[in-house]
C-alpha cells in the first residue's frame, strides 16, 4: 500500500475513532441537555394542570351558593359563579394553549373534561332553575357528584405530568409529591365544605351518613396533612416552605375546620343553621387558601431547581461543544503538520528520486534547509540531482559528438545535403530492397553546364553559391523518399522511389526546367541563370548492381553533353 493511502486510511480511522467518541459524549449531554428543556416545560404544563384542578374546585364554592339560594335568586351569588366559571374556562385555556405549544403532548386528553364540564354546569343551571321546594336532597346530591367527578379528570392529566417531571429531575421527585399531596388535599377539603351543601340548602340536620362521611374526609385531609408534613427533601427546612406550611395550619385546620364543627354541633344541637350555602362558601373558601399557597411555593421550589439544571445541563453541553472542538482542531492540526512535515516531503523525495531515475532534473528537491532528518535526505537527494544532471551534460555533449561527427561523415559540408559515400549507402540499400519486390530502381544523375565558366568569371565563392542554390532548388523540388546527393564537383544525383523510366525521365525534366529557370543573383549583383544536363538509368532484375546503374547514367548525362546541354538523355 502507498504510503499516501495508508496516511489517508490512517487519519481516516484515526478521526472515526475520535468523532465516534465525541459523537457518543456530545449525544449524551443533547439527550441530557434536551430533557432538562422537556422536564422544564413539563413542570410549567404541571402546574397548568394543577391550576385548573383548582379552579374547579374552587367553582364549587358558587356552585353551592347557587343552589342553596332561596326565592327571589341573588343575582350577585350568580355573577360570582359566572365569574368562576370563567377563571375556570381561562384555566383550561391556558393549559390547552401549553399542549399545543408542546410537540410532545395532545389536548386531547382534556376532551373528557370538557364533556363532564359541560354536562356538570348544564345540570347546575338547569337545578338552579327550579323553585328550592322542587331542590329535592337528590337532585342537590347527584348535581354535586358530578362537579366531585371534574378534579379527578384534571388530577389525572397533574398526575402523568408529575411523573414525566419526576422521570427527568429525580432530584425533585420529593417535591412534586408534596406539591401533588396539596392539590389532594385542597380538593378533599372542598369535599368537606361541600359535604354540607344539601343539609344547608335543605335545610336539614346532618344525617348520621352526613357525619361518617365527615369524618372520614377528616381523616383523608389529615392523612394528607401529615404526608406534606413528613421531612423528605432539603426543600422542607426552607424558611418559605416552613412559613406556608405554618399558615396552612393557621387558616385552614384551625379556622376551616373550626367552621365546619360548628355546623356539626348546630346540626346536633337541632338549632337553625343562621347560614346558607352562600354564607357558609363565603366564610369556607377562603380558608383554603393557604393550602394553595403551599402548592405554589412547592412549585416554585421545583421550578427553581428545574432551572439550575437546565443551566447546568446547558453549561455542561456547551463545555462538552468546546472541549469536543478543541479536540477535532488539535487533530486536525496533528494531522496536518504530520502530513506537511513528515508525508509531504516524504512525497517529494520520492517523486524527485523516480525523476531521477527517468533522467527528468527540471524540478530541485525542496525543504533542503531543514534541520532534521527529513532534511538530510534531501539535501542528499540535490546532491544527488547535481551529480546526474553533470553526467547527463556529459552524456548529451557526447551524443551530440556523435551526431555531428556522424552527419558530417554523410553529409556534404557545401550544400547541406548527402554526400556520395551517403548516398551509395542508401542506394544499395534500395536496390537490396527493390530486387526483393521486383522493382524498377532509377537513378538521375545531373551536372551543372558551363560551370568552370562561372568559376572563371565570377570566382569560386560564386559557384559555390550557385551550387548551394541547385541543391535548395532540387531539395525542394523532390518528394518525400526521393534523395539528392553531391555526386563530386559539380555533378549530383537524385535517386526517385521505385518508378520506371518513364517516370525517372519527368522528374528529371521538372528538375532541369525548375534549374533553368530559378535566377541566382550574387554577392556583387550579378543575375545568373545557370542549366544543368540530366542523365536517366533504370535498372531492374535481380542482378541489377548500383555501379552499373550509376555508369549507365553517367553515359546518358555524356550524350546530354553532346548534344547541347540543358537536355535530359535516358539510357539507351
């Protein structure tokens, strides 16, 4: 495996590991953190709940006097009634307004109340309708029952809150029991003032059912009593708790409860009661004040505590966000001098040594001032580099010897093109290749008319020129595979591709008229116009031998000679 693989395979598991670990530790403190804003929230729902729990049994206070009310009706007993009514509905309001705002819960756990709420008033109305003679203790009893069956429909939604608070702060737990014991026993205690709404209404004495049933919601509240009573949490030596429970006891089990033994002691003493249901909820309803009180200092309490550990828990997550950020930048980092001081050069090395190897010295290593071991490396590798790139010069010098002295073994000095030991080279080379295809192989071979002439009158420079300029013409003239050579002097030959002499003999005349027709002007201004005699020969078969073809040639160029010059003569 690569080593830039393996880095890469490397960091990759390297920050799986640590992003596993941080995912694992940050998921934990957002679940922790996100229940502490559930668990708040639940505990505002709670006391929504408990809220309403206690204005419907607070509206049975007005319910009482309503229907204890005796002909013609007191309209202020109605209005405190209509006014209770609507605190009660606003209650409900509230709380359907925080369900709804909760993603978690549904409001339609309260459609069961709101049906019993509304049978319980229309029942109410339609009793309080009627003449008190026709108020018969049943219809009174049955009405009540059914305001009686409307907290525990509220009780039950206090009661799922509570627990799914207690699930999320445990620490709390304590708390909201107590603060649950007070709701019960603020109910149970308006059970006991509404014990006595059918004798008052009646009126009648007590019965000996009225006193049993008496008793026994004393019992109940001080059950309850002593349970909130009971130390369970640091939260009951608080000066506020103790100072609400010491008020609870006051106004509420010293004067409520006073009350309601001299109704009993009325009732057995067979006096008239000198109240109404009205009076009696007047003087009643306000002593139980206190145990409400308590409730909402319990809440608050819980409401307090519940708030320390959403900061807490909010702290704690952001803590855990930092040290978790800290963590993937410091690794981050690692990696990255790792990779730029250790893999990154480590790289180069190795790509600089593979150049090396394939003879490319355009790139110097980097990094070579560095003063660890890395460093070392490359220093040697420009060393290295130095030491190659010197032979490498040496090579290329001595190639380029070689060539040089190679083209100028075939190459003719003057006029740039191949000379005759070149040019018998190449064209046994051809003749061995167009005997074993059984071709035709043509030679041309040319001289330049009057050239001793030139020589004469305007100097060796100046035939050397018109030599130069004969080869440029023919060079240019010629196809590819088709060679020029200088045959010596003045003469030179042209060796087309296989062509017989038919084709030989054209390309010899495009050659002559292209010569004969290119002026060539010299150093001191001179226009020459110069001519060439041509000289054809074909050879064929497979004893066709270069020097024959070149004599046939050459006594083709002679007749051309002969006859005039400037002329193109085939073999006979």
């Amino acid at each position: 495996m690569r080593l830039t693989r393996l880095f890469t395979l490397a960091s990759a598991v390297l920050a799986l590991l640590v992003c596993g670990m941080l995912g694992r530790l940050l998921w934990g403190e957002w679940e922790h953190y996100r229940a502490a804003g559930t668990g708040h929230h639940t505990l505002q729902l709670m006391q929504r709940a408990m809220i309403a729990a206690e204005k419907l049994s607070y509206e049975r206070g007005p319910v009482n006097a309503v229907l204890g009310d005796r002909a013609p009706a007191d309209p202020a007993r109605r209005a405190r009634l209509l006014r209770a009514r609507a605190d009660t509905d606003l209650a409900l309001a509230q709380l359907r307004h925080e369900l709804a705002a909760d993603s978690g819960q549904s409001a339609g756990a309260l459609v069961p109340l709101d049906d019993a709420l509304g049978a319980a008033r229309l029942a109410v109305d339609q009793l309080a309708a009627l003449p008190p003679a026709e108020r018969t203790p049943e219809r009174l009893t049955a009405t009540v029952e059914r305001m009686f069956q409307l907290v525990p429909l509220a009780l039950d939604a206090v009661t799922s809150y509570t627990r799914a608070s207690e699930q999320v702060y445990p620490r709390i737990a304590r708390i909201l029991m107590k603060a649950r014991l007070t709701v019960e026993l603020r109910e149970f205690a308006g059970r006991l003032g509404s014990a006595l709404t059918v004798p008052l209404a009646a009126p009648r004495p007590l019965t000996e059912a009225d006193h049993q049933r008496l008793q026994f919601l004393r019992g109940r509240i001080e059950q309850l009593r002593q349970l909130i009573k009971i130390p369970s949490s640091d939260i009951d030596s608080e000066p506020r708790v103790l100072a609400a429970v010491a008020r609870m006891d006051e106004v509420y089990f010293a004067a409520g409860q006073q009350l309601v033994a001299e109704v009993e002691q009325i009732s057995r003493a067979g006096r008239p009661y000198g109240m109404d249901t009205g009076q009696f909820a007047q003087r009643y309803v306000p002593s139980m004040a206190p145990i409400l009180a308590l409730r909402d200092v319990l809440l608050q309490e819980a409401q307090t505590q519940a708030l320390h550990d959403y900061e807490a828990a909010r702290r704690e997550l952001v803590l855990a966000l930092l040290v978790g950020a800290a963590i993937l930048l410091a690794l981050t980092l690692l990696l990255a001098i790792v990779r730029r001081r250790v893999v990154v050069p480590l790289l180069r090395a190795t790509r600089a040594v593979v150049r090396l190897g394939n003879g490319d010295f355009s790139m110097p290593p980097s990094g070579a001032r560095r003063d660890d071991e890395i460093g070392d490396m490359l220093r040697a590798l420009a060393t290295l580099r130095a030491n190659s790139m010197d032979r490498q010069r040496l090579e290329q010098e001595r190639v380029r010897l070689i060539e040089e002295l190679k083209l100028r073994a075939d190459t003719d000095y003057l006029t740039g093109i191949l000379n005759r030991r070149a040019f018998t080279a190449a064209g046994n080379l051809r003749l061995r290749g167009a005997r074993e295809r059984g071709e035709s192989l043509a030679v041309i071979l040319f001289d330049v008319d009057h050239f001793k002439s030139v020589n004469d009158s305007y100097g060796h420079d100046a035939g050397d020129q018109v030599l130069i300029r004969i080869a440029e013409v023919v060079r240019d003239s010629l196809r590819d595979g088709e060679i020029v050579a200088r045959y010596g002097g003045e003469e030179f030959v042209v060796m087309p591709t296989c062509c017989g002499l038919e084709a030989a003999h054209a390309l010899a005349e495009r050659l002559r008229a292209a010569i004969s027709r290119e002026p060539l002007t010299l150093a001191d201004g001179h226009i020459l116009r110069v001519t060439a005699s041509f000289g054809v020969a074909v050879a064929h078969g497979p004893h066709a031998a270069l020097d024959d073809l070149f004599h046939a040639a050459d006594l083709a160029l002679y007749r051309a000679k002969r006859n005039g010059r400037n002329r193109v003569e085939q073999q006979a």
